[in-house]
C-alpha cells in the first residue's frame, strides 16, 4: 500500500479543488482514498471549517445522498475520477448560506459515512500533534 501512496499526485488534487472552489463558486472540500489513506484537499475557507463541514455532512448524510445533483456536478465528479485516476472520492460544496451539496464518484457507493470518519479522526489527529 506504501506504493500507492508514493505515486499520489498531491499537485493534481489541489488543481481539482481549485477548479471546483472557481466551478462551484463554493467552499469545496476534496476527500479521495489512496489505497488505506484518505487524502483531503480544501479551498481556503473550507479549510479553515472542515472539521465543522465534515461533522455537518456526517449528522445530515442520509438527507445529502438522497439529493439530486444537477448535471455539471455529476459530470465534475466524472472528471475528477478520472484526472484522479480514483473513483473513490466524495465532493463536499459548501455553497453560500451554508447550503451543502454531496457528490460521490461511483466506487463510494456505502463507503461515504467511512470516508467522512476518516477525515474527521485524521484532522483531529493532526491537531492534536502540533
């Protein structure tokens, strides 16, 4: 699994969450599963409030699947999957009014509850190590 890590392309994610923070005019938060570690990729502002985001997406989950997403937001997800070259991605927007969108790539299909986990334990970890 060590492999699959080294060959991540952390410049590419942050283009992606470039693109969607400027696509979405949004708080975006990126989250990707790289063989057993989640990467997280975030706007400015996302970041500073991905703890708050990621608790928010846990405690309404089921309300934000059961969500249509409009076409460009599917189409964005397709995209990503694959400049990523990972299907194993969900993609948090946070629009104005603290209006919250939840996309997935097709590989997080009963994973998304996990993946939100994950991040909110690995920022916690990190706090907690500075």
């Amino acid at each position: 699994m060590a492999d699959e890590s080294q060959h991540f392309d952390r410049s590419a994610l942050q283009a992606v969450v470039a693109a969607a923070a400027e696509e979405f005019d949004a708080e975006v938060i990126l989250l990707v599963r790289d063989g057993s570690r989640m990467r997280l990729g975030a706007s400015e502002s996302a970041g500073l409030n991905a703890r708050v985001i990621l608790s928010q997406c846990l405690s309404r989950l089921n309300e934000l699947e059961e969500q249509s997403l409009d076409t460009t937001t599917r189409a964005f997800i397709r995209v990503v999957s694959e400049d990523l070259k990972n299907d194993q991605l969900v993609l948090l927007i946070v629009r104005e009014r603290g209006v919250i969108q939840l996309a997935s790539g097709a590989g997080v299909k009963g994973k998304v509850r996990d993946m939100l986990n994950d991040a909110l334990q690995a920022i916690g970890g990190e706090r907690r190590r500075r």
